[in-house]
C-alpha cells in the first residue's frame, strides 16, 4: 500500500523529546499510547512556565502571581470546554479518568440509586467503569446488569435494548474499547438510554484523545477522560457533568473553595463546578493539561483521527500476514481505535512483550484492566500495540520485526 501520511509526521515527531531516546541501544518505537502517551515540549514547556514565573494558588490572592495563576488555570478550562463542545461551567477538574467515575459514584450515585434500581454498564468497560458500579450496587442494594460483547468485538445491542427495557437508573458506557478498539455509537446509546429514563455516562478516555468528540451531539449526561491520555500531564482529568444535574448532586469532597458560606453548625456549597473542587487544585497540571488542548487543536482532531485509522489499518493489514496471530477486536480500521490486541500461537503477551522491548519496541501486555473482557475471549491475557499522533507505517514495519524476532526464538 503507498506509505502517505496525513499530519506532518517528522515535525510532530520533533515536538516530542523523549522520541530521540535509544532503548536497548535501538530507536524507540513507543506503542503502548492507550496506557499513556508522550508530551510535547509544548506541555513541558507551559508546565516549567507555570513554576518560573507565576507559581501561585488560585481563586485566593489579590497579587499579581495569583491573577495570572487563576487566569491559566480558568484558561485551560475555558479550552477544555470548546474542545468537548460544553459551557465552562461544566468542566470540573479531577485527577483522572478513574476519579471522575467516582466522584459520580459518590455525588450522584450515592443520593440518587435507590434499592432494587437496575445499573447498566458493559463486557468491555475498564475497571474504572465497572468496579465503582459494582461497589455502588452493593451497597445500595441495587442490580447490575452489564451488555455483552459479540464475536467481531461489536457490543450486543439486542441484550442492550432488552436491558434498557428494565428502566436502568444509570447507563454506564466507553466510547473507545481499551481492549479491543471498537468505537461505540455512544450518541444513538445515549439516546436510547434517556428515553429508558437512565442517567447517562461516557467513558472517553480512549477517544477524547483521538478523535473529535462533542458532548452535545453525544447527549450524555457525563463524560470523563484523563490528560495523560492526550498529549497532557498526569495527574489531571475532566469530568463534563450536564449542568442540570452537578446542580442537583451534593459535593464530593468538603474543604477550602468548594463553600459559598460556613457557619458553626452549616455551609452552603460553591457554584458549579467549583463545588467538586476541594483545596488546593492540580494548577500546574491544569495548565499543562490547556497546553494539550492547544496542541492537539493546531493538529486538528480530525487530522488526528485520519492519521491513527491509516496507521491502524497498515497495522491490521501486515499482522494478519503473520502465521499463528490472533487480532482481537473489529476488522475494520474505521470501526476501532487506534488500539491493536493480539496474541500470537502459544506465546505467552509477557514474554512477546519483553523480547519486543529488547528490539526498541514498547508495548503492553496483561489484561489491560479489562479482566471480564479478557477472560471473555478465552485467554488469560494479550499483547497490545496502540498508536498516537507521532506514530509512523515505519513503527508498525519495527513492531512486525521485533515479532519475527519473536517467531524465530520459539521456532514457530
């Protein structure tokens, strides 16, 4: 297939530092973006900025440090919110993806699931969109019901229409299999789960950073993803929450900022979204976190999505070449992510990803906090290559050597 690219592969490549590194005395192939993606000196550098010039809490001093902190820190949430396509207002700034979840867990589920209530999530939810369900459930009292998945990778939308008929309290969903890369219809299952009466959420962690994603098409009632997941700081996440109802949910921590007023015996709760925003603020990661939104902006998300669907596609193509691998997940390049698991013959993911690490090559291996999922396709685990913004065909053609390698070593 001709080798064309859709962004300016050489000089992304060279906003990102730690590309130039060698590992094992070989050229890093960094394919291991699902876990956590590489930043460009565009985010190190505003991060450094922050700490030079203008290091200072927000929301608190009169001085000029303190202005131009909260400005920044406002900023980014101002970026955020254009970037997803919601009102600032309903930008709340967590830790991470897994926070978020929990902070719905905690402000949202705890009120408002009652005994007897139905929760729905899916087979291929990350732990982070399972586990708080299942502890919500619990505790409450209440079912969880989770969607199952079908062969090609596809979740089974006869079982998802049969339990919307159970007017679900909460409908629990990823945009983006971590596992398997298949893209989720998430506006049309949204829509779906509203008429059912059920609060919704969107798991984007792997799709936010991918793709153009605008919560307002999506319908859902939250949505949460992680900045180290886009070209940002650890540390530092977004949940978007439909105004409407951060208004009717209690804070989730109490503490400095998130108070309108305090008396001896009461208080009254800060405006959203500063009323899930307790103490001290991760300011420098949220500036950092602005800096990947102008980044990745400047690309054009839809650049970004073209990129990683060719990239994804050669990388479908050349695997299947390969005697003994299995490729979990959608055929199709335009149905996933940019997310690749495989497993080939008897080769344990451990040991193909260790020999591939020798050859230059980062890859994850595991069960990718996915254990239902995995166990589902009949393996204890799986290899996974995933790709972002500066991955090239040359990345695949090393990751298909660097297998070859592995092929010869256990004469397969």
């Amino acid at each position: 297939m001709q080798k064309t690219q859709a962004l300016e592969l050489e000089a992304v490549r060279l906003d990102f530092p730690i590309l130039k590194r060698k590992v094992h005395g070989k050229r890093l192939v960094y394919l291991d973006n699902a876990a956590t993606t590489q930043k460009p000196k565009q985010v190190i550098d505003a991060i450094s900025d922050f700490y030079t010039r203008y290091n200072s809490n927000v929301h608190r001093s009169v001085h000029t440090l303190g202005e131009e902190a909260t400005a920044a820190y406002e900023g980014a949430r101002t970026k955020v919110s254009k970037f997803i396509g919601c009102s600032a207002s309903e930008v709340i700034f967590t830790r991470g993806t897994t926070e978020s979840i929990n902070l719905v867990r905690f402000a949202w589920g705890e009120p408002f699931v009652k005994r007897g209530d139905t929760i729905v999530a899916t087979l291929m939810e990350h732990h982070s969109n399972l586990v708080p369900w299942q502890l919500l459930a619990r505790k409450k009292g209440a079912r969880l019901r989770l969607v199952g998945v079908n062969s090609d990778g596809t979740l089974d939308l006869g079982e998802f229409e049969k339990l919307m008929g159970a007017s679900p309290k909460l409908f629990a969903v990823t945009h983006c299999s971590n596992v398997l890369g298949t893209i989720n219809d998430v506006a049309k299952l949204c829509e779906k789960a509203r008429r059912a009466g059920a609060t919704t959420l969107v798991d984007a962690a792997q799709s936010v950073p991918h793709m153009p994603v605008d919560v307002s098409r999506i319908g859902c009632d939250f949505l949460a993803f992680s900045g180290h997941k886009m070209a940002g700081p650890t540390g530092i996440g977004v949940l978007y929450g439909r105004k409407g109802v951060l208004d009717a949910m209690d804070p989730f921590m109490a503490g400095g900022e998130m108070i309108k007023d305090v008396w001896e015996d009461r208080a009254t709760w800060n405006d959203v979204p500063y009323k899930f925003e307790a103490g001290t603020v991760n300011i420098a990661d949220t500036i950092g976190l602005g800096a990947a939104v102008d980044y990745l902006t400047s690309l054009g998300m839809s650049n970004v999505r073209s990129h990683e669907a060719k990239v994804t596609k050669y990388a479908l193509e050349r695997l299947s070449e390969i005697p003994g691998m299995k490729v979990y997940g959608p055929a199709r390049a335009d149905a996933r992510g940019g997310v690749v698991s495989f497993n080939l013959a008897d080769v344990h993911p451990h040991d193909m990803a260790t020999i591939l690490d020798e050859e230059g090559v980062a890859i994850r291996s595991g069960s990718h906090c996915a254990h239902p999922l995995v166990r589902s396709l009949g393996v204890p685990a799986t290899s996974r290559a995933s790709f972002y913004v500066y991955n090239s065909y040359d990345d695949v053609d090393a990751l298909l050597s660097a297998i070859q390698k592995v092929r010869r070593l256990f004469k397969l």
